[in-house]
C-alpha cells in the first residue's frame, strides 16, 4: 500500500472530508488544500501534506480530485491565480466531482486540455452519510478511456460509478435526476396532502400509491408525510438529509441548463420557485421533503 | 354456480364490456343496460337480460355495478326519471365504479342510503387490456362492514381490490394517485428531454434514473422516450395505453377537489393545463406519455 | 318618491348593507331579509320592513336583489325550502348581485323562468367603499329587454352598470377580469422584487413600467411595494382593500370555469395555488397587493 | 454641424441600422463596424467610414455605441481580440443598447473602467418602427455624471432617456418590464378566451377589462385578440411586432437574473416556459401576443 502514490484533494468541506478520508483508508497519500486553513488540519495532525494552493497540489500530485461548492470555486481553483492550471503536469487527471454547470465542465475540460492533462466531470449522488460510509454514487463524464482510471480512485469513495459519456454529461444526468426528484416530492406531496384532505389515512395512501402508477422514490423509499416511514427526514421533524438550499440550487442549474439549450420544463422551472421561495421562508436547513409542511394548510398558524 | 344471484350491469362501454364478461365468466348471471342499446346485444345474443332502464336493473338485482364515463352520467343512472333508485330494493348493494367527483358520490351514498340500501365507490385503476383480463385494481369507499360483499364481486373482475375508507375515499384514492401519475410522467418527460438536449443517450439516462431517487413508475416502468423501453405507448407511437383526454378528465377531478377543499396543488394545476393544452394541440387520443413529444423542441417542424 | 314600489334585498352583508342604504337614499322602500336576524335590525329601526324568509320577500315585492357570499347561498336563497322560488310573482325581476359560478347563474335563470319571472346576473367590482359611495361596477348578464328595469335599480347603487350579454355573462366578466387581475398583480410584485434585487429604486421603476409595455393596473394605480404610492393597500401595512381570501375564492371561480369549459389557464391556474398558499400562510385578511410582501425573501425572518 | 466629432457605432442589424441613420441626420460623422461587411455598405456609399474591427472604431472615435443581439457578441465586442478595449482612449464614453444579462453589463463596466474610460448600459425598448422614427425609450445604467453626453447621443435616436441608475440597471429595469409585459399579454390571451368561451363577445370583454383593474397594456393598446383592435399585430395575422424568439430570449434573461439573485419569479418562470414552447410549435417568428392564438382550442385542427 505504501508504494501509491499520493493524490491531490482540494475542497475539504462535509462531503469532501469524509471522502478524503476513504480515500486515505485504502492507503493513498494525499496532498491537501482548503481555502479555510481549519479544514486541513485534521489531515494534517493524520500526517497528510498540506499545501496553500490548488497549483502547488498540482505540482506534487498528478491525481487530483476537487469537491466545492459552486461554480465559481471551481473555475477560481483550476484556471485562478494559484489555480491548479499553474502547475498541472502533462497527463495529469484531473476529477471534479462538484455540482456545477455543464457548461462551466465543458469550459475547463478545454483548458485542461490545452495542458495536455485530462478533466472528468464527477458529481455525487448520496449525501453526508453515504459520503462517510462509502456509498455514493458518481456520474462520470469525460474520456471513456480515462473512466477505469477514474474508476480506481472513485470506487474507494462509492458503490457506484456510473459512466455517463463525454464531458459534462456527469453533471448533465446529476441535475436531470435531482430534477425529476424534485417533481416527484412535490407531486407527491400534493397529492398526500389532498388526499389527507378528502379523508384518506396517509399510511393506506402511501400504500395505495407505492402499488401503482403514483409509485416514486419520494412515495415508497422517502415519503414527505410524517409518520407514514420511519428513519427519514419527515419522521424527524425534517432534519438531517438534503437541505431545501441544496435543492434549490440544484434546480438553478436545472433551470439554466434548460435556457441555454432551449428546453422546455414546466414542472422543473416552477419546482425551482417553489424551493426557491422555501429557502426565503425559513424552509432552508430542512430537509427538501418538508415541502409537505410548505404547502399543508394553517401549518404556522 | 347456476345458484348465484343476478348481477345487475349498467354501462357496458370499453371498459364495462370486458368487466361484465369477467362476472359472467365467474357464473353471474347479469341484468343488463346501457344508454346505448347496441352495446347491449353482444350481452342478449349470450343470453342474458337486457333491460330499458336502471330503474329496472333495480327491480331485478339487488347487487348492482355501475360504469359510466362522468359524474353527470352518473347521477342520471341514480337519481334520473328512470333511476335505480326509483325502484331499489332495501338492502341493495350499490358499486359505482366510474371515476368521478368523490362529492358526487358521497351526494349519491347518502341518497342511496336514504332509500336502505348500501353505497360503495370502486374506482378502477388499469386500462382496457387489465379488464380485459381480469386484473384490474379497485380502490373501494363505503362502509366497512360491506366491503367483503363487495368483493365477492369486484374480485372477479380484479387482482387488486383495496378499501380505501369512508363513501368517496375511493374516488380520492384514484384521483390523488393520476395526479402525481400525472406530474412525475410530465417530470420524466422534462427530465429525459433536457439529458437529451445536454447529450446524454437516453437509455443510459434512463438507467441512471432507475437506480437513484428519480426513479418512478413513469421512468422504469413506463418510460415516455421512443426507443428506451419495449412494449410500451412510446414504442407504439403512443397508441394504446391511457389516453390524454382520460388524464385531463382525472386532472380536472384532482383540480376541482383542491378547490374546494382549498388544498394547494402547484404542479397538479400544472400538468392539469399541460394536458388541456395538449387535448386541444391533437393529443387527446395519444397515450399521455406523448408529453415527450409535445415538449420536445421542433417535434411538428 | 312616496310612491316608489318597494324594493326586496336579501343579504344585507358587508357589502349588502351599503348598496341597500343607497337603495332606500333613492326612495325605495324595502323588503328585508338575511339568515342573520341581527343584520337586518338597522334596517328595522330605519322604518324597513323585515321579513322571515327568502319567499316572504317575494310574496312582498316584485324586485328582489340578492347579495349573498356562495353559489350554495344563492341556491338556497332561490331554491330552498322557503326560498324565492316559492312564492315568486309572475313578471318578478330577480337580480342576483353575488359573485358566483356562472354555471349557477345559468340554472337559477332557468328555474326562475319556468315560474315566468326574470333573472338577471349583476355582480359587481369595486369594494366596500365603492358600496358606500353608490360607485360599484355592476357587470350584467339577462334578456337584454330587461337591462333597463335592471339599470334602473343597480345606477342607484353603481355608477357603472354594463350589459355583458346573456345570462351568466355578467359573473363571466367578473371573473375574466378578476383573474387577470391576480395575474397582473403578481406580476407586478415579481417585477418590482426582481427589479429591486438588481439595484433599481422601487419608485423610479415604477415609473419605467408605467410608461413602458409593462404598465397595468397593479402597476399604475394599486402598486404594491410600499413606498411608491400613497393611499393604497400597500402604504397601510396591506390593510384594507381587496382581500386575499376573497381573491381566492374568485380565482376558484375561474378554474371551475376553465375546467368546465377546457379552457387552457396556465397562469390563472398558478395565480390561484399562490393566493391559496397565502390563505394558508397567514395572509388571508391582508389586501391581495401583499403577495409582494409573500414573495420578498426573508420578510418573516 | 460639421465640426461634430464622429461616433462609433458597432452593430448594424435590423435596430442597428436605422439608429445609425438617425445619428447620420443629427450630423453625427459615423465610424463603422459590423462582423457582416454587408451590413456596412450601404453607410459606405453613404461616405461614413467602415473600419474592420472593433479596436479600430476606437481608435477613431471617443463616443462608441454597440448594439448587438447577445452577451457573448457584446463580450466579443468589448473584450475580444480586437476588441474595443484594445484601443479605447482614455475617457471614452462606451455606450452599449444591447440587451444582455445586468450582470455581463457589469463585467463589462469594470473592465472599461481599468483602461479608464465609461461604460453605460442602455438598452432600447420599441422595435424597429420606433428605431426608424427615433421613438426609441433609452434605459440607462451608468455614472450619474455621464449621463448628460448619454443622453445627447440617445436623444437623437430615442425620444425617451430615462436615467435608471448604477450599471446594470437599465438591463434590470428592460428585463423586468419585459417579464411584466410576457405575464400580463398571456393573462390577457387566457382572460380574453376563456371569456369567450364562456359566452362574451370579445369586444365588449376587452371594453370591460379596460375599464376595470384588469386593464393593461397588453389589453388596452396591444390586445391579442384578432377583431378587437385595429393596426395591431393581432389584426395582421401576427405578423410584425415583437417576435416570440425575442420576447424568450428576454425571458431567459430574466430568468438567470432571477435565479443568481434568488428572487422567486412563478409567473415569470412559467411565462418563460410558455414562449420557449411556442418557439418550438411554429410561433417563433410570430408577434408575441400569438399566445392567445397558442391557447386557444383546436387552433391547429
């Protein structure tokens, strides 16, 4: 194990701590960058090396995976003043595994390019707990020639590592999914609270649904109404899980990926607003599936 | 089996016709009439009785089912000049299995039950090929302590018969279901349009779907993107399948109990004027996975 | 004036109480009733003769205006047990004030008719104030032989009266012009959030949409943001005015309209599910000029 | 008039054009650019001088004014190889009448600022008639202090300048009155039909609406209905006017305006989607109020 060599890991925050930490689990050395000092330290006392920029992580790792919060970070961590492109070797890969733009992806995978190293976009599916635990899931887009080297690295952090096809396709399937998620647990929602409301019990609704054509993830594996499953956010006043905020930034990807190729999505556009106006009600900690508490009537009254 | 009681049978259309086959399949005898005398014939020429009036399935069967294609229709089959309630027997068994209002049918209960006689709205959920064979779902509202003669009959005709609550929970049941039916089907569509558009093969995106939290009934089950699946309406040019104007009708359902239960329903609404919209751009008789088509950019061009 | 024939008036609600008195400043003597006895005391001690029924008024008075909140008290009022209906003269005009489905409208008018007596739909625009002043809207819909007798009656209430058409017509305008309304004013308030959050002075864009494409009603005469006019709603912390609830329940009106006549109201549709979530949110008595403050990010927190 | 300094004016599409000419009159000496030769000839023959870049306008002139049809043209314009920035003069003044994101306006602005001359955002408002006639409306983003050279340009080819404030807020305040405009001419359309639907002649209806706080432009001065006014796109078949394709692209617009800053926009978002469908269903080229045309029942059939 010893003879790996190290890989690069900028972007320490909830989800890429505990993935840096698997990937130290199967034995990789890591070179280590934040832009918060704070967040390197524990590395750091683990004996990991830290550096002060994304170019000086290039310079010492030719497997770099970067995980931040928005497009902006990531464009300022590769092409900024200290960025990763500063020092990139040749034939070095690069792995964003960020929830971005696929248009922000495709830009710097052409930048990259023009160093003669490679880019993959590779965002995750799965939250906190699954990134402690291994189980994330990561859609991957990029060379398919580079996908088993990628795969390498990304299966110490995920049971599933999905190829999705060229660059920014990764992103491309993320936001479509979390997308269509966010349909579903509204529809879903709607139509629990409607039926509780022409007297139906919310438990034999539930059932009703999961056994036909209603059926989704939000009904059968994450249902919004609270006491219809145990071990979800609904059951636990809605918290933990994944934020109103993360959504509806997901959903403001969704929606400038839909303007910039012209795509219609009515649902997708108007899920947007509805998250959008939870986060400015208080809604932006709780978990997305509290949109059933949005909606219930007189429920802050 | 030549012991069983007639069964009275008023409304033999596309879906009535295979149904009241299925009861005599299972040795019922049937009492039969519909608006139309021609869709009776098929029922006289095998031998069973064909009467003028609901009025009069009622002075012959005291076990009656009903299937009629809206809640108008169906007040005219009870409470008409020639009504089944001008001549139901005391302790009749009354099943409605139109999909209408679910204030209709409480409106008709308590008719009904003024006269002594019992109530149930048993919506089906399935098309014309589940009648056919037997296997359709049946969502039952009414009193409790009837539901086993209830399904005594419906069991005939259905693989599936739930009971669902009180007189119009039924109607509830189905209706909350076709919405969120409704809204994630439009969701796939807008879902796996903008993959598309992003460069994702749908098939692949149809796969990453299925295996995350976008999944749903519409995606791995009945997937509106030609090429993605066999077997279903979009393989089939969207033929077959649950027509576009029966959604609208269901919608139309949904939307006028949120209104008057003032439940809010965002997407519900939505789709609601999604596929009144399509019903007028010659959809109505598509399979309403044809959202894909409609929303996909220069389809008609 | 002495000789005025008197004049029935059931309904003497917010807003009946004041056109009746603008009733009885023309001379009229009248008629009275409401389900609520302590409603009509006023009347009572002004001389008024107050009866016990719907029908007793129209035992008493060949002219009866009705104002009443829902399509179930306009039935009553004309349908029920004592209602109008009962006792009504050949040659009576009913006019029916209420904002109600024109539906309603159009099967009250034909009961009426078959007792020979006419029935004319009246409701009105403008609000207690206008009530007050004798400066009402009345939108109306009847045989058009008949709008003088009617004219006669509602200009002493009205400085408006407008012939719409045929029965029914009347709650037509009413709520075509109701929902747009909805739509315009949130639009309104979704332009002036926008703009404000990309740096604009509220009043200065105020006056761009006012001399711009973007100009309505919303804008110009009821706008609102506070700060940029005096004397509306949105300068008296949303007092007054219009209320959200009442909006609602027109915008009810409207989708059961759409519904029932397939009418496509993509906007209209999400209107309503905004001002039901806003009945729900603790804005139901606020003037309908604050889904500006519902829509502001981080007004509650 | 000859000792007048010559402008710069970059951009001589189907607006571009007659603005120039408007300049020419005013005795404006023209420098001239567009990436379509064609485009210049006939401001060749007409003795203004054609250079062949961006850079080379300004170096030739110290008033610049750009009017492209996209961010990306405006950014190529400015900040291009052989871009204005180039060789702008130290306090040039740099007017650009695209319409583009408020926050590319930005961008811009600083960058300008560095070489130490003056960027003023001022997009127009009017088509090509009011281009023609120089009726244009000016909104103008920018240093209060400059404002006075803008306008001495502007009010050669406007006849309405209006001051909005910081850069960036002329886009803002085009962006939102355009968002109001989308939302208030599809309110109107589906006013407009479902009152007809519902039995009302659509003149009488429009009368009613303008008259009442349903009134707006697009009712009172645009309206979209064929018969009800005259000299308006919806009298000519929707030919002319403002074309779907543009009214989208201001959508999409104020979409990304909306989603980078948060702010809920339901009836904006939807509108959106709605154009960006006509787009796709053969309406890209007609005027925008052929939404009433889109949503009205069986157009196509």
């Amino acid at each position: 194990m010893a003879s790996k060599t190290p890989v690069g890991f900028i972007g320490l925050g909830n989800m890429g701590n505990p993935m840096a930490k698997n990937l130290m689990k199967h034995g990789y050395p890591l070179i280590i960058y934040d832009v918060f000092p704070d967040a390197c330290k524990e590395f750091q006392e683990a004996g990991e090396q830290v550096v002060s920029s994304p170019a000086d992580v290039a310079e010492k790792a030719d497997r770099i995976i970067t995980m931040l919060p928005t497009s902006i970070n990531a464009v300022e961590a590769y092409s900024g003043t200290n960025g990763i492109l500063k020092k990139v070797k040749k034939g070095s890969l690069l792995i964003d595994s960020s929830t971005i733009d696929p248009s922000v992806s495709k830009e710097l995978a052409k930048e990259v390019e023009k160093m003669g190293a490679v880019f993959m976009d590779a965002p995750v599916s799965g939250g906190v707990g699954a990134a402690r635990s291994g189980n994330l899931t990561f859609m991957v887009g990029g060379v398919e020639e580079e996908f088993a080297a990628a795969q390498e690295l990304l299966g110490c952090m995920g049971s599933n590592v999905v190829y999705c096809g060229a660059v920014g396709t990764g992103q491309a399937a993320k936001i479509c999914n979390n997308m269509l998620l966010a349909i579903s647990m509204i529809g879903t929602a709607e139509a629990m609270n409607l039926g509780i409301r022409l007297g139906l019990d919310p438990k034999l609704l539930a059932k009703i649904l999961n056994m036909s054509s209603g059926r989704c993830w939000s009904s059968d594996t994450y249902n919004p109404v609270p006491g219809v499953m145990d071990g979800v956010p609904s059951a636990n006043n809605y918290q933990g899980g994944f934020g109103t905020t993360l959504m509806a930034k997901d959903l403001g990807l969704a929606q400038d990926s839909a303007t910039s190729t012209k795509s219609p999505i009515l649902l997708g556009s108007l899920a947007h607003q509805i998250y959008r106006m939870m986060c400015a009600k208080g809604y932006s900690k709780k978990d997305f599936s509290s949109v059933f508490q949005f909606l219930r009537e007189e429920e802050n009254f």
